[in-house]
C-alpha cells in the first residue's frame, strides 16, 4: 500500500517521527491504525453495554463479590 500526503502532512509526519520511538513513518501509520482500530473496537463494546438492559445495582456487596473473583497478584 502506498499513501500519498501533501508534503505539509509528510512534514507533520516526519516531526512526529523523530520525536517519538518509532523509526519509520511506516511504524507511525502502523501505530495510528491500531489505535484508531482499538477506539473503535472499545466504542462498540460501550454502545453494546448502554444498549443491554441493566444487569443490577453495583452496590457495596457487588464490589466486594467482585474483589472475591478477581485473581490476586
């Protein structure tokens, strides 16, 4: 695949490139891929969670049911 940017936005890109840990431009579009794939994956499990119907109240006995489950380091 080839992407073809105004050299304002290769300017952009470069800058972004030095100042961070990645070595390539191609490792930065990489980079903005997965995360731009990652928000969209994360907005989809939020619409499906405010579209289900409540699953109960989150009070103080539900918080320490969920301590008891959750593995312990």
């Amino acid at each position: 695949m080839n992407i073809s940017l105004p050299q304002s936005l290769k300017d952009f890109v470069d800058r972004q490139v030095a100042s961070r840990a990645c070595r390539t431009s191609s490792e930065y579009v990489r980079a903005l891929i997965r995360r731009d794939r990652d928000r969209q994956h994360l907005r989809g499990l939020l619409l499906d969670g405010a579209a289900s119907p409540p699953a109960g109240e989150a009070d103080t006995s539900w918080f320490a049911e969920l301590r008891e489950r959750a593995p312990t380091r």
